[in-house]
C-alpha cells in the first residue's frame, strides 16, 4: 500500500516537473526560435519518458533482470540435475546390462554343460549298444554254428542210413538172386 503512495507520489511530482520542464522550453522556444533537429526530439522525447515513466521502467528493468537470473539460475539448475539424472541412469543401466550378461554367460555356461553331459551319456549309450550288438553277434553266431553242426550230424547220420539202406538193398537182391537160382534149379 505504501508503495502505492509513494508511486502516485512520484508520479504527480513528475508530472508537475514535466509541467514546469515543458512551460520552461515552450517560454524559451518563444524567446528563442530555434530549429529543432529529430536528435534533440528524441533526446527530449527520452527526457519526458524518463521523468514520467523512469521509476517504473527501472522497476519493470531491475524485476526483468531478476527474472532473468533466477530463469538463468533454474535452467542451469534443471541442467545440473538432468545431468545428474542421466548419469545416475546411466550407471544403472549399465549395471542391468552386466547382470544380464553375467545371467546370460551363467545360462552359456549351463548350457554348455547340459550338453556336454547329453554328449557324453549318448557316448556311453552307444558303447553300450556295441558291446550289446557285439554280444549279440557272437551268440547268433554261436548258435548258427551250432546249428550248422546238428544239420551236418544229422546229414551225416542220414547219409549213414541211406548207405546202410542201400548196403541192405544190395544183400536183399543177392538174396533175390538166389532165391531165384534156386528156383530156376527146382525146375
């Protein structure tokens, strides 16, 4: 409130300066004729503006400026932080990155592992299966041998009979023979 007062205040003793600034030249312009250049216009014009409006357009100045700092103070401020966000961000992001990747080696190294032991069971899955095959094997072969041997017995036991057969053929026909003369003898 006070600085109200003291701004109208001012205001009305600017004014009256104005007034009495302005009555001063317009008396001394009528004593004096003088040309007026556009300098000396804008000078005065810049005169009249800084007595009737200097207080505030200082005021309005020096509340810029300050506006401005602590703009200028936040924005580096903001920067700072955001900076300090980022990085902080940053590392852990990294972090996640190497625990990813220490997961990731440890799945590898898993894996590997898995497989290795898949690799060497199949291995000794295969040994087995030969060892089998080969048992296998030799007991077929076995019996195929032993199979051969009764067929050749068997054959040899046949062929034996057939010749003592044919050994009894040839005693039934001597016999015939005989049996023959005999009665061819009896006639």
């Amino acid at each position: 409130m006070k600085k109200e007062t003291v701004e109208h205040k001012s205001s009305k003793s600017s004014q009256q300066a104005l007034t009495e600034g302005t009555n001063k030249d317009q008396v001394a312009q009528k004593s004096e004729p003088r040309d007026i250049s556009e300098g000396d216009e804008r000078g005065v014009l810049g005169q009249v503006r800084d007595l009737l409006f200097g207080d505030q357009a200082r005021d309005a100045d020096q509340r810029m400026e300050a506006v401005e700092a602590r703009l200028t103070t936040s924005i580096a401020q903001v920067r700072f932080e955001a900076r300090d966000r980022i990085e902080i961000l940053s590392k852990e992001m990294l972090e996640r990155m190497d625990k990813i990747e220490e997961r990731l080696s440890a799945q590898e190294a898993e894996l590997h592992s898995a497989i290795q032991n898949s690799l060497q069971r199949m291995e000794g899955i295969q040994a087995e299966l030969s060892e089998r095959l080969v048992k296998e094997t030799k007991d077929l072969d076995e019996r195929i041998t032993d199979g051969q041997q009764q067929t050749l017995a068997y054959v040899d036991r046949a062929v034996g009979a057939l010749e003592k057969a044919k050994a009894d053929r040839d005693a039934l026909a001597r016999l015939f023979s005989r049996m023959a003369s005999r009665l061819e003898g009896d006639e």
